[in-house]
C-alpha cells in the first residue's frame, strides 16, 4: 500500500506530546518527519510515568509513541550557525511543524515571518495552549490544564459528591486528541497546496481541542442556562437501558445502550432467564422504565450480580440489544477486534527489540497504518546532514562548532 503521504518532507521543532504526536500521525501516514532536537534530547525521553522509569524494557514508552518513524536531528538551535542548517533542511521541506512558544521562535528566528520570508510555499503548523490572540496567546499549556481543567472536562467527567476533580484517565490523553486534530489541519493544507499552489499557517491548541469535545455542554448550557450538562451519575440515572453500567458477581462491569429500547427489552429480559419482565406494566413501556427507574435498576442488577462476567457475556450474545465489557488497559491486547483490524502494531527495531504500539485510528484501503521505530536521539544526523548537501567535512565541522551534537 501506498500511504498518503509518502514524499512529503516534514521538520519538527517540538517536545512533550501535543505536536509531537500530530508528527507521529504524520509519519504513519508516511511523510518523513525529521525532528530537530537539542543535544539533551526531547525532555520526554527522561520521563517517569505511572511509576515506569525511562529505559524500563529496553524503552522509554512515551517517547517512543510519539516520536514514531521519524527521523532524529541533534542541533543546537541557539548555536551559531544553527539556523543555516534548519534553512537547509526547509529548502525542499513541504511542512514546519513546532511546540516552542512565540517568544522562543522570535529569539531563534524561526517565527512564522521569519521562514515563510525565505520558503514561501512552506506550510507553517503550530500547536499551542490557549490559541494565538488574548492575554494567553504566549502562555505555555499542557493538555492536564488547557484541555482537561479549562476547557470544562474535568469538571464535567467528576462526580458531584467527588472531593476534588478527577484526572485525566492516561498521560498525554489531551495531547494524543490535539496532536490528532491537527494532523488533520495539516493534511488539509497539504491538499490545498497542491489544488491550489496556495500555502498555509496552520495553529491548534489544548484549549481548542476540549472545547470541541465538550460541545454539547457548552452550547447546551447556555441555551438552558445550567452551568454545566454533566453526564448522570448512576444514582441520577433516568433510563436504565442507555450508558447504563452493571456489576457482575466477579466484580467486572457491562454497559448497556439500547437507545431502542422498546425494541430490545423483551429480547433482553429473554436473554437475562427473566422474561417476566418484559411484560411488567412497570417496565414494558419506554415510558414505565423511566417513569420506574429506581425498580427497574434494582431488579437488572440483581440479575447481573448472580452471574460471572463469562455467564453475563454468554446470555447478551443472545439478544439484539447493543452492549460490551467494560475493559481494562491489559484487556485491549487480547481483544478480538483490535487483533484482527490491525489496532495494536508490533514495531520491530531490528535490533532484537520489538514494541507494541497503538495504530494511528484510521486505514486506508483497510489496511491499518503501520508505525515505524522511534530513533534515538541524534541517529539520523549524519544522513539528513548529507541528503540535504553537507559534505564530511561540512558535518564535521557543525560538529567542532557546537552545532551538532
């Protein structure tokens, strides 16, 4: 297969996992993606999460997601010199794509006028915290506070008795949404270029990306004048057939969505060994089951605390209603649909080291896009350098310059 972006040269500037990962969707869709780091290397190759130190399996598991099949250029883009080789690389790059702030690109000379002056047909991209106008515009932002406090998520995703705010579910979880977005901007762009010769700036930020998942409470809110249109706690539930969770006697969980459930209650109640209850007058209507939650909650989770998670997924699968296990993050390396569509990739280092990685969410001409390995840092220097011009002796002296690492 072919990917998309095959022949399309990319130089990144960034760190974290915002952009990096809008890189990381670019390079699976097959554009080379040079990314530009200083000697000490991306900062998230020395970061501990969730209690894994970096190097634990022979990787540092965040860098590595983010940073897939590119490229790793070591420069020291404060060094004398420095900025020659970035205008190299531009010359016959397609896209600019960064995470430094306005102010640091000023000071390094790498802002939007200052490369679109000498590159014209360069599509400039950019991800930022707050977006690029009001008193924000130059405040950095990380996803756990622009995407999930500011943009309402949190707020909305906590239970109103919690004592404080829930966390973000995973790290980089506002990030991975926002760097997939603008993947997609950048894409765009590309398209337009080549329709219409026409090149573009594209910017996304942290804030923009929770807004837009949280749409229907923003705009819901204000057409109805509540702060906030949180989703329903089980003890608020109004329908016990839609988003709907129940325990099963080994402590796992089901949810339930049957937004037909007129249709498939009968069927349900079938499956369940209980078909009295289908003709309750309580609970036969749409309108009796919401009229009687309370009841008709009561009597289901007596139903699905009798059985295992196996007996309770044996009887659904003889109804029509819709439903499925909630699962763990250990669960998804055995599930049947991302074994069999592709989702979970085994990335070969050809070094004897393999790691599984999610694929980008999407294919084409289904088949799943797969990932190549994270380089280390510096990796690619050399043959970038030569690809672009540089002779030997042309690296060897970036190098006794301080330039290159």
């Amino acid at each position: 297969m072919t990917r998309p972006l095959e022949g399309i040269k990319i130089v990144e500037v960034s760190m974290w996992a915002y952009v990096p990962s809008c890189g990381a969707v670019l390079s699976d869709l097959g554009a080379d993606v040079i990314k530009i780091e200083p000697p000490t290397g991306d900062p998230i190759r020395q970061l501990t999460m969730n209690d894994i130190p970096p190097g634990t399996g022979g990787f540092t598991f965040m860098y590595e997601i983010f940073n897939r099949g590119k490229r790793s250029l070591a420069v020291d883009l404060n060094a004398d010199g420095a900025l020659d080789v970035l205008h190299r690389l531009l010359e016959d790059a397609d896209v600019f794509l960064t995470s430094l702030l306005a102010p640091t690109r000023r000071k390094l000379k790498i802002d939007v006028d200052d490369l679109i002056s000498r590159h014209p047909k360069l599509i400039y991209a950019f991800g930022t915290g707050q977006g690029t106008r009001g008193p924000d515009a130059e405040k950095g932002g990380y996803d756990a506070i622009s995407y999930w406090a500011r943009s309402g998520v949190a707020s909305a995703s906590t239970p109103p008795d919690a004592e404080y705010p829930l966390s973000m579910p995973g790290g980089a979880f506002g990030d991975a949404t926002s760097g997939i977005i603008l993947a997609g901007a950048i894409s765009a762009a590309i398209a337009k270029r080549a329709m219409t010769g026409e090149r573009s700036v594209v910017n996304g930020s942290l804030l923009a990306t929770g807004m837009w998942m949280m749409q229907p409470g923003i705009v819901g809110s204000r057409i109805s004048g509540q702060r906030e249109l949180r989703s329903s706690t089980r003890e608020e539930c109004r329908n016990p057939l839609t988003s709907t969770f129940y325990r099963t006697s080994d402590r796992r969980f089901v949810c339930i969505n049957m937004m037909q459930g007129q249709k498939y209650w009968p069927g349900l109640c079938e499956a369940l060994g209980h078909p009295e209850l289908g003709t309750d007058p309580r609970f036969s209507t749409d309108e009796g089951r919401i009229a009687n939650v309370r009841e008709c909650l009561a009597a289901l989770d007596g139903i699905f605390e009798q059985h295992t998670l196996a007996e309770i997924k044996e009887m659904l699968s003889r109804q029509e209603g819709q439903w499925d296990v909630v699962q763990q993050a250990a669960d998804l390396h055995e599930d049947s649909a991302a074994l069999a569509n592709g989702y979970l990739q085994d990335v070969d280092y050809g070094d004897g080291r393999s790691f599984r990685m999610v694929a980008t969410p999407v294919q084409f001409d289904d088949e799943p896009l797969k990932p190549g390995p994270a380089p280390e840092l510096g990796a690619d220097s050399d043959a970038i350098l030569a690809q672009a011009g540089y002779s030997e002796e042309d690296i060897l002296n970036l190098r006794i310059a301080g330039v290159l690492d």
